[in-house]
C-alpha cells in the first residue's frame, strides 16, 4: 500500500444533494489522509458524549426545531481548533454559515486553502436519486436506469430485498433539491471570487471527476515538507 501522502489541504466541498461530494471527500481522506468534517456527525459526537452544546442542539432536535448557526459553529471551532487540515463537507449552507466560518477560520489562523464545487443540473440529479434501490442489510445499492439488478427488486448478489431509502422518494428529492437552490446555492457567488474556487462537472465518470479534484487541490493547497 502506498504511502499516505502530505498537504495542507482546508477545503470546503459545495454541491446538491446526489452530486458525489461524499464519495470525492473519501478519495481524499484516503489519499491525504485528512480528516471529512460534517455538521452531522460534529452533532451527534456532541450529543451523544452529553457535552454542553450536545444539550442544547438536543432540545432544539427534539422539538422539530434547526440547530441555530451559534451552537453549530461553536461545535465546528471546537473540533477544528488544533487542526491544520479538514475537509467541510455540507457546511456552510448558507451564506450566513459561510460568514460566520470565515470569522471563525480567520480567529483560529486557518484560512480556507480551497472550494470546490460539484456541479450538475436539477434533472440528471433528480433520476439518480430517485432511481436509487439499496439492500438494507449490506448497503449495497443499485439503480433501477444506471445499475439496475439483473431481477428488479432482488439484489444479485444475496438475492435479499431492495428497498428505497426514505429520503430517496421523488417527494423528498424535489424538497431536498429545492432547499438546496433557495438556501446553498447562494455560496456560489459568495465563495466565486475566492481565488482556489473550482467548478468541477459531478456528472462525469468517477474517473474524470477525482483527476479533476486531483488537479484543483494540486493549485491549492501547500505540501507539507
């Protein structure tokens, strides 16, 4: 196995939901072996670990109710502070996020080294979601236009079950999409000038489309000696 290579890499990934930022953020934890940060995971830890701002994420959860922006950095500067590469994948949202980060980036002398942008239209992303069927049991999954298994509903390789994910039904995707255009893709134009900012196109080959992260992360980040 290859030796796991060095950089300062500070990246936040940008995309709609099914545009790969997830699979591309473990090529690069894998490569780099730096660290994929979401506000997800950051508050389940702190809930789960009861810390003080678990507490209070908790109570805004259990009431249907978003976590506010200040709990949510206050939790990101905890798990940054010490750390001289991440990658933030799903935060900031939204442009308020996204000025709250830099502030707190700039506090802790860790400027972003990077912004990459997974880009793909409404459509193609709609079927990829909506066509998504997963075993439950091994998370293998399929796609019933793309990958389809060779009996619908029956996985090829242990002929158990293929379900659709709750959040893959075309009435959530719609809402997911439609969240994303009216609160994320704002960021666009606030990360645009952004001198490292990358556009890069989600819908190519896997292939394509980790040579071009290779490529945009080449340009922005420094090797570590």
């Amino acid at each position: 196995m290859s030796a796991v290579e060095t950089r300062t890499m500070r990246l936040v990934l940008l995309g709609p939901p099914g545009a790969g930022k997830g699979t591309q953020a473990k090529v690069l934890e894998e490569r780099f072996g730096v660290r994929q940060i979401s506000t997800g995971d950051i508050l389940r830890a702190n809930v789960a670990q009861g810390t003080a701002l678990g507490a209070q994420a908790k109570a805004f959860m259990e009431s249907g109710k978003l976590v506010t922006d200040d709990i949510i950095i206050a939790m990101m500067e905890n798990e940054l502070a010490g750390k001289d590469s991440f990658l933030l994948d799903g935060f900031p949202r939204t442009v308020a996020q996204a000025q709250a980060l830099g502030t707190l980036l700039e506090r802790l002398h860790l400027p972003l080294t990077g912004v990459l942008l997974f880009d793909a239209d409404r459509d193609t992303l709609f079927k990829r979601l909506t066509g998504r069927w997963t075993n439950a049991r091994t998370g293998r999954s399929y796609h019933a236009e793309f990958n389809p298994p060779k009996v619908a509903g029956i996985d090829d390789v242990d002929g158990g079950p293929l379900v659709q994910r709750p959040d893959d039904t075309a009435e959530v995707v719609a809402k997911r999409l439609d969240t994303y255009e009216r609160e994320t893709a704002p960021l666009i134009a606030y990360y645009g000038s952004h001198a490292t900012f990358s556009r890069i196109d989600a819908l190519a080959p896997i292939a394509t489309v980790s040579a071009a992260v290779n490529r945009a992360v080449a340009q922005s980040g420094t090797v570590l000696p």
